[in-house]
C-alpha cells in the first residue's frame, strides 16, 4: 500500500533527519550605550509635521555613570518614542528581556491633572517583516520612572524568529509638557539550563500563602548541591538554609503555595531535593507523605499536580533527590510551586517534619530525537484515567460544564420534557481488554450542594461531583464485566450527600460489541426515558416516579444552579491508564432549547465553550487533552522543552514546515506528541520530518 511505504520511508530516515536539531546553549546578547550608541539601535517613532522629535547620545547620566540615549519630544504632537533594535534570535530559546530607562523628572505627564503618569510602556517582538508581539505593556507612573528603572520582560513560549525588539513609550494623548527620556543598556538572556528558582539562602517572608500547614526558613538544614544537567558536586550554596514544612494532621491535605514566577513549558523537569524528619514520636510507623504541584498563574489558577512520595523508615534523616514532569503539565505561566501532606501508605494522622531545598527547573543536553509515528485520532476530547495501579482504583476524570452556565441553569428534565442527553465515543476500549470501564454524564444540583457543607465552586472542578451532590442523576455506558457487551446505567439520588447514587437500574446490551457510537437518553416525559444506541435503535426504557408532583420531591430536580459533567471511571485497576475520546456531547430540552452541541473542533479544550477540567481528588492532574481534526500522523520527539518546530520534505533538499500546529506531553511528562495534519503532507510517496529551533 501507498500508506505503508510512505512509513518505512519516513522511519528509515529518521535518526539523520533528527540531527538537525541538536540544541546548543545560547548566549546572552548584551547591547551597551556605555562608549557609544551601538549599531544595533535604531528609531522607529512617528515624525508628525510641526512637532519636536529628537534623540542623541550623550557621554554621562547613564545607568551606571556613563554614556546612555537622550529622547526628547514637545509632547503635544509628538506623544511617543519608540527605541528599537537590530537583534537576531528565537524566542523560545530566550527567557527575559531588560532595558534600562529613566523619564526625566521636569517631564510633562498626561491624564487629568498628570494622574496618568508618562501614559504606557510596552515590548514588541518583531520579525523580519515587522510582525508586533506586545509583551508586558504597563501604566509608567510618574515617581517610580524617575530613577533609572531596569525594566524586565518575560519572552512568550511561543516560537517567533525575532529580528527587531522595540520598546514603545506612549502618553495616549497630549502632556502637559515636554518629555526627556534617557535609554540605557539592553540583556536578553538565555533560558538558564539548570534554573535555580530558590536554594532557600534567605527567609522566603510573604512568599508562602498558608492553606493549613505551616513553612518556615530553616538555616541549620541544607542539602548538597548537584547540577542535574552536568552532575557536578556535591557544592555548598550560601548562606545555607531550607524551607521547612510541619503539617499537624496530614490526613486532612495541609498545603499552601509558594510564589516562584516561571514559564514550566521552557523546562522538562523540576528538581528538588527532600529531607524527612520524621514522624512525631519518633516511634511512630504513621510516616505519611507530601505531594507538589504546579500553581497555575493563569486562569484556572489550579493547581497542577507534578509528583508525590510516601515516606517511609529508610528516608528519616536523610536527603533524597527528585526530578518530577515541569513541561508536562501544560502551564505556560506558573506563579509557583504548592505543596501539600498527604496521608501516604497509612492514615497519616500523626504529625510530620520534612524540608525542601534547592528547588530548580532544568533541560537534559542530548539532542532531542524524533521517534514513532501513530495513526491520526478523531477529533475530540480525550479523557484518561491514571495509572497508578491499585492505590488509586476509583479514579474519575472529566470535563464538566462552563462556570458561567453552572448559576442560572437548570440542566436537569423535569418540567422540561423533551430533554435530551447525549455522547459519542471513539476509541472506547473492548469489554475484554477494559472490563467495567465507563463513560457518564453526572446531573448535579448546585442549589442543594449550595445550602451544605460541600462549595459548589470546588464541585464545578471536581470529578465526581455526583458524590459530594444532595441530588443527582447519571447516565452510565459500562463494559460488561463478563466482557459480553455494555451497560446502561441510570442512577439517582435525593438528600443524600457524600454518598453514592441509592437507585440504580441497569440494561444490559449484548448486542453491542463495543461502546463506541453515539448513546442518547431522551425523557420523553418527566416519568419516562428511552436509551438509544451507536444504531440509532431503541436500547431501552425507564420509569421514574413523578418528581415534580410528589412533594417528597420538591426542587430537588427542578434547581436554579445546577451542571453536567461528562467523563470517564476507571472503575477497578485493571483498567488502569484507559482512556476514551468523546467527540461530540450534546444536552437539549423543551424549555431551553439546545444547551450543548458540542463537537470539540477547537482549537483547544475551550474555543466553542469554555469548558472547565474536572479531576479526581487522588492523583489530581489534567487529563483531558484536546485532539484536533485532520490528523494524519502523530510524530513523537523525545523533550517537552518549547521551541522545537517540525519540518517536512519529500527529498531531504527542500524542507517546510510540517503543519504542527498543535502538540501535547504524554503522561511520562518525557516525550511530546505532535499532530500532522493531512493538508500538510508531502506530496508522493517519500515524506521526511526533523525537528529544528
């Protein structure tokens, strides 16, 4: 077949295509103004006629008591400067940006009565065709700019082949008077491979946020020092110290976050190295645990779960050295690292003392290799259970309905009849090769769970919601366990919390070799519902009792706040790392129409609606990874490092971009997976891929 030699070509010539994109450390460019302005500077501010525009250098008043470039503009019809400059790299193997800059104090300002200070300051990234990429536009106010003020920038991840980096001072309007600007020197720093975030030298003060456990700055206790890039050590960073944590009930989960800004896509791993104290009293055998996530710095502002240790006997008193996933978990802006006690391999009542030290980011310096091609998957959203065999057999992940439709809608059928439920899987897996595992959508009543003692705000995130609801109902489609078929399965409870649904009828369907197709239960009427399989045929019917009438009942679903969340349970360990693309999800009803049409076309989880990631409380991390239309191959390399592109060619001369547009981490947070669309396959029967940055 065509397909088949298209393979063996590509494969045959991986490992040479690869080569091209060893990664080298980069240097730091540095442009001065010290001696002389540099010829890498130029303008790039508007000259409006009849206004009063000028720059120079000048030998003194620079930022370290040399040379520097002196702007000055009347204000009025001149409102802007715009120092630019010539410079040559890819952002994605850049990190920061400073530039040095003082207004002059006798400068006009703008706003009513001066209250907007010299109006805003931005960075632009240009490419050779003076594309603009905006980056840390800010209000310059007026006392804090009259120093001179290191201003720093953080590079996007998104690759960009820079050319020209601009700096724009814009008053918006008129000034009241003429503006004196003084430009100083110019770093663009490299990612740093490793980067130290914190070796705990100092108090960390106001940078940790209690959530229950307490942290203190340890000056007595520090581990050794080892690059985990070169190996080199054991070396001492002073003044020593370590961050100490002492959680008093580690069953109960006590964390809280500590503020270290970084871009986790720049890294493949985090480094830390742990110190076990031990239980109190030392006698105990009660050790407990700790796990560290990811504080993401954007919305949802989640925390990302990256990796965990279950203490034991032989790590009392000692150090022990970590590297968990960074890249992996797909924040692009982290405000730093939360951790917490867990209760580990036994109840965890009893209190424990353990210490962080040396916590860093950091990149492995072998080339990174293009590996195996799979075929292309349907779009959708793939949800997956974890892998992490019997200690976590219940695990459930989802995506459950937009924050803004959880307050103010009813999702549920009664009083709303025709209602329509709906889900179409693909990539299911077979009764026999994942016995009982399942997909559902959980009905939950926000109103009831409102009015106890679980937060509706937590259960929007949360994926089994229908566990902590007062009310519910959830529709089931199960593997048979005697691996003959699936399961329907209707559930529902009422007043009932922290519990699991008390009224279950099941339909068996032999008939159905697999779950995959589309499943739709429709209430027909507030006591009836029929369940329709991937045949579009009628699978079944239920009976319900009449909610809406019997007072026994009341509003329990017929709620103002409510949600549906759809997803997957593992459902014992066997089935442990399953997963299921659900490619369309679909709820309707008389009273509101159609409420969700749902076929994830992206790109990403949240173009269409802005759905919200629902995780298990074991184990918590995302799960849910969008997967685009169109795919024809994915590529595997093995580095989650950002930065690294996919070129194609169909005879190793000619080589354009391979259409990889979107790209995820597998779940060993080593490798990224990147999806190659149909419309950018080389044309005939060789194709060839490298990687290039």
């Amino acid at each position: 077949m065509k397909t088949k030699r298209w393979i063996c070509s590509t494969l045959g010539l991986l490992a040479l295509a690869a080569a091209a994109g060893l990664c080298q450390a980069q240097s730091a460019i540095n442009i001065s103004f010290d001696s002389s302005t540099p010829t890498q500077f130029y303008d790039a501010s508007p000259a409006n006629t009849g206004g009063s525009l000028t720059y120079a250098w000048q030998s003194t008043g620079g930022p370290d008591g040399s040379g520097c470039e002196v702007y000055n503009i009347d204000g009025v019809i001149d409102q802007e400067i715009d120092p630019a400059f010539n410079v040559s790299f890819t952002s994605g193997q850049y990190y920061q940006v400073t530039f040095q800059m003082k207004v002059d104090a006798s400068s006009g300002t703008v706003g009513y009565l001066g209250s907007g200070g010299y109006g805003h300051f931005q960075m632009a990234l240009r490419d050779a065709s003076y594309s603009w990429v905006s980056v840390g536009y800010q209000t310059l106010y007026s006392s804090a700019a009259n120093g001179w003020v290191t201003y720093t920038f953080a590079i996007p991840s998104p690759s960009i082949s820079v050319a020209h980096l601009q700096f724009q001072l814009q008053g918006g309007g008129a000034y009241s008077g003429p503006v004196t600007v003084y430009v100083g020197n110019l770093s663009v720093q490299p990612i740093p491979n490793p980067n130290i975030l914190s070796a705990f030298t100092n108090d960390f003060g106001t940078a940790w946020n209690n959530y229950g456990m307490a942290a203190s700055w340890d000056s007595a206790q520090d581990a050794p020092y080892y690059n985990p890039v070169t190996g080199a050590g054991p070396t001492s960073i002073t003044p020593a110290g370590s961050i100490e944590f002492q959680p008093t009930v580690p069953n109960s989960y006590q964390g809280g976050q500590l503020n270290l800004g970084f871009n986790p896509s720049q890294f493949q791993w985090v480094g830390l190295d742990v110190y076990y104290d031990g239980p109190t009293p030392g006698s105990s055998t009660d050790f407990g645990g700790m796990q560290m996530f990811i504080a993401n710095g954007s919305a949802p502002y989640n925390w990302v779960r990256i990796g965990g240790i279950n203490f034991n006997a032989g790590m009392v008193g000692k150090w022990t050295h970590y590297n968990w996933p960074c890249a992996a978990s797909g924040v692009l802006n982290a405000a730093g690292f939360a951790f917490q006690a867990t209760p580990g391999s036994t109840a965890g009542a009893t209190p424990i003392t353990f210490h962080v030290d040396n916590i860093q980011t950091w990149n492995p310096v072998t080339k990174p290799i293009l590996g195996q091609f799979t075929p292309g998957t349907p779009g959708g959203v793939r949800i997956s259970v974890d892998n992490d065999g019997t200690s976590n057999p219940n695990d459930q992940e989802g995506i459950t309905a937009p924050a803004t439709n959880c307050t103010g809608i009813n999702f549920f059928w009664v009083g709303q009849t025709p209602a329509t439920y709906s889900f179409s899987l693909t990539n299911f897996p077979s009764p026999a090769s994942a016995p009982g595992f399942d997909a559902h959508v959980y009905i939950v009543n926000g109103s009831t769970i409102e009015s106890g003692p679980n937060d509706w705000g937590y259960n929007q995130t949360y994926s089994y919601n229908a566990y902590n609801a007062l009310d519910c109902a959830d529709f089931h489609i199960q593997n048979s366990a005697s691996n003959n078929g699936v399961v329907a399965v209707f559930e529902w409870k009422t007043n009932s919390i922290n519990a699991n649904p008390t009224n279950i009828t099941k339909l068996y369907f032999p008939q159905y070799a697999s779950a995959n197709g589309t499943w739709t239960l429709t209430f027909n009427t507030d006591t009836s519902a029929t369940i329709y399989g991937p045949d579009g045929a009628s699978a079944g019917s239920l009976t319900l009792p009449d909610f809406a009438s019997d007072p026994n009942y009341d509003d329990n679903f017929s709620p103002s706040d409510s949600l549906v969340t759809f997803g997957v349970a593992k459902n014992g360990a066997v089935n442990n790392g399953m997963s299921a693309t659900f490619t369309q999800v679909v709820v309707t009803n008389a009273s509101q129409g159609v409420l969700y049409d749902e076929s994830f076309s992206g790109p990403g989880l949240t173009a269409n609606l802005d759905w919200q990631v629902a995780e298990y409380y074991m184990d918590s991390a995302n799960r849910a990874t969008w997967l685009p239309p169109g795919t024809a191959w994915w590529i595997q390399w093995n580095t989650t490092q950002s930065g690294w592109s996919v070129q194609a060619s169909s005879n190793l001369l000619n080589w354009v971009s391979a259409g990889v547009t979107y790209s995820y981490v597998d779940t060993t947070g080593t490798n990224t997976l990147g999806a190659i669309p149909y419309a950018s396959l080389p044309a005939g029967k060789n194709a060839f891929f490298r990687l290039t940055q």
